[in-house]
C-alpha cells in the first residue's frame, strides 16, 4: 500500500510510515487520516512487520489537522468517510508491535497525538511541541486523552491552556521524548532502536505490550494475572524454546513468530 500523502515501505521487518505533505507541513488532512489509518492497519496485520517507525518528510513532523481543508470542506463526504482523529490513535493502541515515532521537526496537534501514540519517540535537537488548539478557538483530542496519561495533569492543562510551544530539550526533561539528538541523527537512532527490537523475539515483545497496554486499566490484582497468563501463554510457543535452545548452545536465535 501506498499513497502520495503517507510512503509506506517494509525494510528488513520494519515498516516506515512518512508523512509526506512537507510543503504544508505534513499537516494531517482527510486523505493523510485514511492513508495513515491503512498503513496502522497493514502494520498491525502483516506477519512480516515487526516494527513500526513514523517519521514526517521535511521540516516537520506534522503541524496536526489542516486547518485550511478543514475550514473548506466540512460537508465534503471524504471528510465525513475518513477515519477521525481519535480513531488514529485508538487504533496505534492495539497494535502490540512496537512503534517508534522520529520525530524530525516541528510537532504539534495531532502531530503530537501520533507521536504520543508511538511507544518510544526519538527527536530532532531542532523539534518543537505544542497544543495550540485553544488559540485557534477549537479543542484537543490528543491533549486531554493522551498528553494528560504521560505527563502529571498540571502540566498538561499549562500546555493546552496557553497553547505555547516547548523545545526539544524541555521535551525531554518532561519525559515526553526518549532521546534528543542532532537532526540528521533522528532517523539512524531511530533504525538503531528499530533493529535492536526486531532482533529480539516479536511474540515476546507483543505480550509485554499488551499486558502493558491492557493491564493499565485493570487494578493490581488484574493486572498482575495478566501478565502472568500472556508470559504462559509465550512459554508455550517455539520461540520459547529456541530461545532457551540458542542460549544454551551460544548462537543467535531464529525467531519465526509462532
């Protein structure tokens, strides 16, 4: 699959999403919606995926909705048909294949609610984040629903209330971001990370993030039970035991997903 909007390709177990509008700023239209929620679809059902990386081209990682379509085309049945803003980020929490957003330039919006909605965020030195929805007299989705599950509320509703933008760095001591490195880095330590993951077995990784996901809204109890049913459910797989067999024998595993 592919589309002029979204570039989507699959190297080596990994599956690169771009947002690809950068004369708008991979500001996310109705076209954009549909092409990223087919590529989360394609990510979360093709075998051959083993990780996700979402990056925008240009200076920008996305800028969020596109006003200026959204202002023309409120009737447009496209608008209406496409998946919505809170549909993207539902569906990126049910893919348990890790995704890593590279977060290359500016981000703010929905750009953010992609970004938060990835599992680990790489960012350019040069990136910078913010809601500014309030100072264009319309609400957030990702702010309230996401930006509010990672960082304490007090300093979501700072964000969102004002609209001001943080840079990369302040990102980072917020914990919004993993890394912080210089801009023509992003990409590579994102594929390092990528790499790192895909060498390691795809069915343990998918339990620890559902039992990671789903077990958030359990009670202690629940959760721990959880996870304790998809780690049984993985120790009876051939993985499990090729992984057992390769250490003892001090090779590398072949990891086949079953």
């Amino acid at each position: 699959m592919a589309g002029k909007e979204v570039l989507y390709e699959i190297r080596e177990g990994i599956a690169y999403i771009t947002l690809n509008r950068p004369e708008k700023l991979n500001a996310i239209d109705p076209e954009m919606r549909q092409l990223l929620w087919d590529a989360f679809q394609e990510v979360k059902n093709n075998p051959e995926v083993r990780c996700a990386l979402v990056t925008g081209n240009g200076r920008a990682f996305s800028t969020g909705h596109d006003l200026v379509a959204m202002a023309n085309a409120r009737a447009d049945t496209q608008v209406n048909q496409a998946p919505s803003t809170g549909d993207l980020y539902v569906v990126q929490s049910t893919i348990w294949k890790p995704i890593i957003a590279a977060i290359n330039g500016i981000c703010l919006a929905q750009g953010c609610g992609i970004a938060l909605g990835s599992d680990i965020r790489v960012a350019s030195s040069e990136a910078q984040f913010g809601w500014p929805q309030a100072k264009r007299g319309i609400s957030s989705v990702s702010g309230p629903a996401l930006l509010s599950q990672v960082v304490p509320r007090n300093i979501a509703f700072e964000f969102l209330f004002t609209g001001d933008f943080v840079d990369a760095q302040k990102a980072l001591e917020l914990m919004l971001v993993n890394y912080v490195v210089p801009p023509e880095e992003v990409l590579p330590k994102a594929e390092e990370l990528a790499r790192k993951i895909t060498a390691n077995a795809p069915l343990s990784i998918a339990a620890i993030k559902e039992a990671a996901i789903k077990g958030s809204e359990m009670g202690l109890e629940d959760r721990v039970a959880f996870a304790q049913k998809k780690r049984n459910e993985v120790l009876q797989s051939e993985d499990a035991k090729e992984g057992v067999a390769a250490f003892a024998e001090k090779r590398a595993p072949v990891w086949k997903g079953r």
